[in-house]
C-alpha cells in the first residue's frame, strides 16, 4: 500500500510514459485511450477506452499500465473498460499527432486521408491499400519521393 498517495496528475504521468505497444512511439494518455485517473477511497481507478473492441493490444495495454503502477507502488488499483461514447481519433493529442508523424506515420485527417507525406511534405500521395501494418492504418506512397508509408485512418 501507498503511505504518501500521489496526485493523480503523478500517475498521470505515469501513464504518459507507457507506450502503445503496436506504435511505441506514442503513449496511451497520447493516443487518448486513458480516460480518467481517479482515487476511489484507498482504490485507484484508471478508466481506459479501447480504440475499437477488437484491438488486439487492449490486454497488453492493460498489463503495461498495470506494471507502471506497481512500478511506482500501487497495489490496489481497478482498471476499468469504458465503451462508450467509443474511442475516436479525434482523442489523439497534439502531441501525439506530432509524435506519429515524427515517426513516419501520417497522422488522422477528418476528411479523406492524410494530406501530406510524413516524410518529405510531399502532397502527391496515392492509397496503396485500406490495411496497413495493423488493423487502425491504410498504406499510402508519396509520389514526390515515392517512400510508403502507414495513415494512421480516421475514426
């Protein structure tokens, strides 16, 4: 058990260094899916969004939170699922939308796909495929410096 509580903005923190683990360049309170922190009594809850029910991350996500807790000497804690309203992309920070696209992956645009290449800045681009390197992102080519490179698509 914790003797000195910390603040919720130090867990928030926290949680700010765990990354997403299918782009570990972004961390879940960047990506948006970490929705509230919050002491209940002696209990911290950590209420966490999926990006969409069958994201095959949600588990490991989970464990990593969990270890980021224990790592800093929670013990009682509760994750919680929270469904609704859905995840959307519009969740991502500014921060994180830039970090994506530091990484090479455009990130969501509201209409149509991304509008430059992460790469170059290029503005020629051309949809390769729907599905990209995992199920939240399309494969796209600059056509300026012909590099591929992952969307990360808008929901």
């Amino acid at each position: 058990m914790v003797t000195n509580r910390p603040t919720t903005r130090d867990i928030w923190e926290w949680l700010g260094s765990v990354p997403d683990p299918e782009i570990p360049v972004i961390s879940v309170v960047d990506l948006g899916i970490v929705r509230d922190v919050s002491w209940e009594d002696k209990s911290l809850a950590v209420t966490v969004t999926p990006t969409y029910s069958g994201c095959p991350a949600t588990r490991v996500i989970a464990m990593e939170i969990e270890t980021a807790l224990r790592d800093h000497g929670i013990k009682d804690f509760v994750l919680k699922t929270q469904i609704a309203p859905p995840w959307t992309t519009d969740w991502i920070s500014k921060e994180g939308r830039a970090k994506l696209e530091a990484y090479g992956i455009a990130p969501p645009q509201p209409v149509g796909g991304p509008d430059r290449c992460p790469r170059c800045n290029g503005k020629d681009l051309k949809k390769l495929s729907q599905f990209g390197s995992t199920p939240c992102k399309a494969q796209w080519r600059c056509n300026d410096c012909l590099e591929p490179f992952d969307y990360f698509k808008c929901i």
